[in-house]
C-alpha cells in the first residue's frame, strides 16, 4: 500500500480487501444507519476515515479544537465530533452537517507539516506525514483538521489522498457522478420523489402564481399570458409572462423580433403609489416597424402609464467580465495562497481591499437601485429596465429595488419569492455563470454572489426591517456552490424543464418544440434534484432556526435639517411631459435622445415627447446622491411600509461581509507561515498582548491615584518630584514590557534596558506572575513598584532578537529626559552636545 522510505508516501491504491469490505458494507445499509459512528446517506460508501482527529473551530463556532473522526466519502468530507448524539435512525437524511463540506465545493487540499506545507494533488507524492489538512473551499470557507500524535499515518497520508483524488469534479460526467453518489439511490429518489414543496412560497410556475402576485401589490390593467407555452417566441424567457389587457396574444407575437432573444418588456413589480416597473433587452437594428408594430410596441413598453422612463443598465453597471476579476482579487486577498505562503502585508490589506474594486461594484449596484426606487416613489409612470440580454444587472436592480421598497421581499418566503420570478423564471445563466463544470472561463461571474452581497450590506443597515438574517444569506451563498440543485442547474425555464421531465425537445420555426421519444432503457437516467429552497434536506434543524429574526415596526425617523437642501420634494416633479412621452435616464440626469426608441428616430417635434431639463432623484457625485436620497426618505411626515431603505454608500458605509469573506482568513494566515501546533495564533498572541497591557494601565491608574492621595498634605514640590519619578518608572517598565512581549522576538521599540541593569524590586509579595502561569489564566498582578516583566507564551522564545526602529548597542540605559512641570529647559552647551536632539531641542527653543 505505501511505498518508499519510512517518511516518503505514495499511495497508490487502498489494499483491495479493506477497500471491497468498506465498499460492501457500506453500499448495503439502509438509511439512517451509522458506519463509524458517520450517519451516511441512503447508498452512501465511505472511502477512508481518519481518527482522533482535532478540528479547528470558527471564532463564531466558539473557537478552539474540536475532537472526532474524519469521514471521506464519495460524496463529502464529514467530520463526526466525539461527543455526537446517535443519530435517529427515524429521521429524514440530511446532506451535510454543521461540520461536513461537499466534494464540489472544495476547491485546494494541503497537507501542512512540522516546517513545511504542500498542495496535495491526485499525482503528487508527500515526503512527510501530514500533521495538518487544510481544505479550501469555493465558498471562502477553510476548514482546518489537526492529526493527533496517535493518528496512525497510514490513516493521515491515506485520507489526504483520498480526498485530493475525489475532490474535483472538472471533468464532464463528474458533476453527473457526484449528483448520483448522492441523491442517485433508490431510497433517496423514492424519499425526492414524495417531498413537497414549501406551500407558502410563490413559485411562478403556472398562471395562479403570477395572478396571485398580481393581486398581491394591486396591480390592475395588467393579464397572465402563455403565448410562450412551447418556448416558441423566446427560448430564455418563462412559459408565463404579464403583460398590459390592451394587447391581444396576436399582437404580441409580432412583437418578440423587435428585442435580443425575443426578451419583450415584461411586468416585473407595482409601487404603491402606482408606478409600474418593467425590464427588456435591447431593441433589434435593421428591422423595419410597420404602424401596427409601433402601437404594439409602445402599448407593451408604456404599460397603463402615460409617461415613461428608461434607465440603461449597459453603460453604468459593471460588466460580467468586471464582476469575476473583482471576485477573484477578493478572494486572493481573503484566503491568500498557502501552497506559496503568500498573503497581503496587514498594512496594505484595505487598499489592496479598495484595489479589488468588489466594493464599488457594490455601491454602484445599490446607487441605482436606489435611484430606480425614487422614481417609483414619485408615482404614476412606468420605469422600464434595459440591458442588452436582460439577464444579469437586470436581475441585480430589479430584486434590489423591490427589496428596498416591499416588505414581503425582506421575508424568507417574500424573498425566495422574489429570486424565482427574476432570477430563476426570468433566465438568468446560473449553470453558466457559476461554472460548475469548468468548461468555459469566459462565461463565469458570479453575478447571483454580487446580489447577495449588496442584500447584506441593505440587511446590515437597516437590520430590524429584515425577517430573514445574515445566517440564511450565507447559507444560500454556500448553497450556490453545491451542484445538486435544480434551481442553479440550468440556464432558463426550459432547460430546467427538459431535464426535470427528460423529454428530448426540437425546434421548428413552424412547429416549435416538439417532444420526441424517449432513448432505450438502458439509458443514464439523471436523479431527480430538488430546488434550493428546501433547507430542510440541506442543513439541521438547529441551523435553520437562525435563519430568521423578529421584524420590529420602523420607528419615525427625525427631521433632516440640511440648511438649504430642499426636503420638501414635489411627488410629481419627473412627470413633466406630455402623454406619450419618453425619458432616458443615465448616469444621474434626465435626457430624451432621439435615437431612444428605433422607431421615433427620424420624428420631429411633434413625437410626443420633449427633453426634461430637471435633474432625477439624484446627483452625479456621490456624496450629494447621498443627501438628497436621504432627504427624499425622510421627506414624509410619517414612516410608511413601502417607504425604500436607501442605504448610505460612503466608503465606511459599504462594509466587508466578514461572516462570508473573512471566516477562512484566520485559518489561512495561520498557516502561511507555519508554526507549531502548541503555540497560540498570532491573532490569539496579540489578544492577550494587548489585555496584559489594559491591567498594566489599570495598575499604573491606580498606583497613581493612591501615591497622590497619601501625599496630598506634602509640599507640592515634593509631590511634582513624586509624580516625575513614577512616570519615569511606568516608562520604563512600559517598555520593557512592550519589547517582552513583542511577537517572535520582533522589538517594535528600542530596548532601554538590559537585564543585568533592572532596579531592584523587592523579593517577596509575588511581584508578578509566576512562569508556570499559562497566558489565559495570569491574573491583575498587584501594585508593585518594580513588578517583574510577565513572561510569554510557551515556544515564542528565540536566541536572535531584531528591533524595527534600532537598538542600543550597549547594554547601559536609555537616558531619557522627561521634564517636571514649571521647569525650564537647560541652556548649557554641555548638555546639547551630548546628543544630537538634545542640541537641537536646545537652540530651538532660545
């Protein structure tokens, strides 16, 4: 099995009888029965498994280590802790536990030794024995597993590979093996195949759920139609789409060649106030517009309003190509890369943050949606989304402004609601924009991670308006990176409908989709997949407890007093054209160009529309967007429900979303520089660096306070020469202090002492610590005049020393002049010729 020296190992394959016996046992239990203490899966068959195993937990997990097994099966990487509870064998099966990842979504294995780490790939051979694993996840997470001295190796070296030659599913047909080894049983189809759905969530899947959400907002003047029933008119859009009564079904097929891929304006939300919002794809060129083509046109694009406004997403909003770039830099910056152990210096992190430019695509995204949510706000008009496929910042200010503006979209229904009708139903490329098969880079960008992201930074402003927490939001944002769910497994309605009835489909431009026989039995037959909003077959019953949080009623915010801003906003000051009238609005202003609509291109005066020379809810430069969106939110007299959440986008304002990005980070410094496992994390070291300091000041307050209340009936000369020689004691010790505990013998400042040369202290009375004393349990050392300097941790002792700002050459002190009140500086030449800034302190001041 191993072959090599005693510490070279290269596994080559596991022992034939001990893998055929793994491999029997396993494939026959039913569910709900335990191997190895593991809870697996109906035909789940664990590969290898690891013992005494220490996982290391997240400070929001409560920090530490966490003692268990560690499991690798052909599905995921499970760890068992030791003091589980057995498992239920009655109980329904349950994808991963809190301490489990899925194969797919690791994305790096190494193996971290004494003095060295190593990127563990399926063809690599390890010349040491692994004493760490370190999995890096595609969802930013690092899991971290500590081998105790009694693992065996054979067990460490074999579960590392087994892992790096399971992990990756980057060929085609892996991700199809991956969505058998788990739900590819025939207990888990029969367990898929009679779960039900979530009753209380909209799906959008047929003609009563778009009624419903119809009659939900009060939108009137508006129908269901099924004129793509068979995807004849548009292949990306859904079956169901709502359009005005006044077009008949007729009408509206002629007008489908008009827009990219056949993508028609279509209703998306209704204001309260009585605006319209609707998104399209750019209009076709070179396509000539008959006069019934042109009232088609403008019936489905004005809706049942008289004015309407267009904002073009093309030119403001970040490219797919600028989104993966942004991602990819942050990620480098969070994780770092630990097979080179290159990590960002601490003091160039935020530029190098700034330098991602993942922030500003942040802000940009919530600084339109905020602009498209005011003019809702203002009532009657139509607001018409474009983006020339209409399938990915569409889908990002579309969602964000209906979760700003509706309450039943910051719900957990509202808002599963909400990510079904314009992310799933409305096209979005999931499969091809998450890449799970790692086919095409081009086509990748994590546009849906984006969304979430400014979901959170809304949710972490306005957190009380939120029924759903920051928890469901990394949970969906870790769910993304599973491919087992139907939701993220295709590119649009019909795709996702092919597969779920495994029908083969093809298309005539007279016949459209034709469903055509099935293939012979003996054919692959996929597993059915559920949709990601069954959290219930995903995580515990604990964990899904937080995902939700009570909504409290929003309090009445207090007045603005912006001196001459005006607060008072007219609710009808964008509705300023005629009937009919068109307006264009980019980049924070209003403008009717005459090539907006193909059609009204070559119109004169008399088209019906004018240019509007007032400014939108918003201004160019940022800050000044910021105050008059403040002041129009706070404009009314009383909080309303659908009053927007405008959130403040100034540079602190826009925050890092740490539970997401920054869980893994702390794992992934630590083992950029290795260390041993017996020495605490630097993070850890300057935590109790900087409490050690806190009771020092405490002590030197206190000292202070008692020395000048027993010799407040002295003379105050005598009580300044007091003052004068405890400062100089607290100095000193403050800085030898601060050099002992300096982190691997680094000095911040110039030693001022030596050892040899420490005043004398009195001998008993504990004047400090004992050595023995670990870190965590050092207790207030007592008011002591000459306290003895608290040692450090264990293994941070080291024979070499460096200062970062000098050091002294000799071992003499530091003279240090520290002045007592009401004295003048000395103006002898003697003294300045002593040192150098002496001589300079001293003509300075004559």
């Amino acid at each position: 099995m191993l072959t090599g020296s005693r510490t070279t190992f290269k596994v080559r394959q596991m022992v034939p009888d001990v893998k055929d016996r793994m491999l029997s046992h396993s494939g026959h239990h039913t569910r709900g029965r335990d191997m190895f203490g593991l809870c697996c899966l109906p035909g789940e068959c664990v590969l290898q498994r690891a013992v005494l195993v220490r996982k290391k937990l997240s400070a929001k997990e409560g920090g530490g280590w966490l003692s268990g097994t560690l499991f690798c099966t052909h599905f995921r990487v499970a760890f068992v802790p030791q003091d589980s509870p057995k498992p239920d064998d009655n109980a329904d099966p349950v994808l991963l536990g809190d301490h489990d990842v899925a194969l797919a979504s690791i994305e790096k294995v190494v193996a971290v030794g004494p003095s060295r780490t190593k990127l563990v790939t399926p063809n690599s051979s390890l010349k040491f024995t692994p004493e760490e694993l370190v999995l890096y996840c595609r969802d930013l997470r690092v899991l971290c597993f500590l081998f105790d001295r009694l693992t065996p190796d054979t067990q460490a070296v074999e579960i590392t590979y087994t892992i790096a030659k399971t992990y990756q599913p980057l060929k085609a047909g892996t991700i199809l093996s991956f969505q058998n080894a788990a739900l590819g049983s025939i207990e888990m189809k029969q367990f898929l195949s009679n779960r039900r759905r979530d009753p209380d969530m909209n799906w959008f899947e047929n003609t009563s759920d778009w009624e419903q959400e119809l009659e939900r907002v009060g939108a009137t003047g508006w129908r269901v139609t099924s004129v793509n029933d068979r995807f004849e008119m548009s292949t990306s859009l859904s079956r169901f789409n709502v359009v005005p009564q006044k077009v008949l079904d007729t009408e509206l097929k002629k007008t489908f060649a008009h827009f990219n891929e056949g993508r028609i304006p279509r209703w998306c939300w209704r204001h309260p106030r009585g605006s319209d919002l609707l998104r399209m794809a750019s209009f076709q060129n070179n396509i000539y517009h008959e006069k019934d083509d042109i009232r088609n046109l403008e019936l489905v694009l004005f809706g049942v309003q008289q004015v309407c406004v267009v904002v073009d997403l093309g030119e403001e909003m970040p490219s797919t190509a600028d989104i993966q770039l942004a991602h990819t830099r942050l990620r480098a910056l969070c994780l770092g890369d630990i097979s080179a152990s290159v990590s960002v210096p601490d003091d160039k992190w935020l530029s190098t943050l700034e330098g991602t430019h993942w922030q500003d695509y942040i802000r940009c995204c919530l600084r339109k949606a905020a602009e498209v949510a005011c003019l809702l706000r203002g009532g009657h008009l139509t607001v018409v989304l474009q983006e020339p496929e209409d399938r990915d910042m569409n889908c990002v200010v579309s969602s964000l402004v209906q979760v700003m503006c509706d309450p039943h979209c910051r719900t957990v229904a509202g808002f599963q609601a909400l990510v079904q009708k314009e992310w799933i139903m409305a096209g979005h490329r999931f499969l091809s924009r998450i890449n799970y098969h790692r086919d095409s880079d081009k086509e990748e960008a994590p546009v849906f991670l984006l969304f979430l992201d400014c979901v959170w930074q809304l949710w972490a402003q306005f957190p009380s308006r939120f029924q759903l927490s920051g928890d469901y939001l990394l949970a969906l944002h870790d769910s993304l990176h599973v491919p087992l769910f139907s939701s993220f497994l295709a590119n649009c309605q019909r795709e996702r409908s092919r597969r779920s009835q495994h029908l083969a489909q093809s298309y005539t431009p007279v016949n459209g989709l034709r469903e055509l026989p099935q293939g012979s039995p003996q054919d692959p037959c996929d597993p059915p997949l559920p949709p990601v909003w069954d959290w219930a077959l995903q995580y515990s019953s604990q964990r899904r407890a937080h995902f939700t949080q009570p909504v409290t009623q929003p309090a009445c915010p207090p007045p603005l007093l912006n001196g001459n801003l005006n607060t008072n906003l007219d609710p009808h000051r964008h509705v300023d054209g005629m009937a009919g009238s068109v307006f264009l609005l980019s980049r924070g202003s209003f403008s009717s160009p005459s090539n907006l609509l193909p059609w009204r291109s070559g119109a004169g005066s008399g088209s019906g529309y004018r240019k509007s020379h007032r400014r939108a809810p918003s201004a160019e430069m940022l800050p000044g967007l910021e105050r008059l969106l403040r002041a129009c939110s706070l404009s009314e007299a009383g909080p309303e429900p659908h009053e927007p959440l405008l959130p403040l986008l100034l540079g602190p304002c826009v925050k890092v979303w740490r539970d997401c990005y920054l869980r893994g980070a702390l794992h992934a410094q630590a083992f950029t520089h290795p260390m041993p496992s017996s020495m605490l994390h630097p993070v850890e070291q300057l935590a109790w660096e900087v409490q050690q300091l806190r009771e020092k000041l405490a002590q030197a307050s206190t000292t202070s306070s008692s020395s000048s209340c027993s010799s407040s009936s002295s003379s105050p000369s005598s009580s300044r020469t007091s003052d004068t020689l405890h400062i100089r004691r607290e100095s000193r010790r403050s800085d030898s202090n601060l050099n002992q505990n300096a982190n691997n013998g680094t000095f911040l400042f110039p030693s001022s002492r030596s050892a040899s040369h420490q005043p004398p202290g009195p001998r008993g009375g504990g004047g400090g610590v004992h050595p023995a004393t670990p870190p965590k349990a050092a207790s207030r050392p007592p008011a002591v005049t000459n306290a003895s300097p608290q040692p450090r941790p264990a293994g941070r002792d080291g024979p070499k020393h460096t200062f970062l700002f000098g050091h002294q050459p000799d071992n003499r002190p530091a003279q240090r002049y520290i002045p007592a009140p009401h004295t003048k500086p000395s103006r002898s030449r003697s003294s300045s010729s002593s040192g150098g800034s002496s001589g300079i302190s001293g003509s300075s001041l004559q």
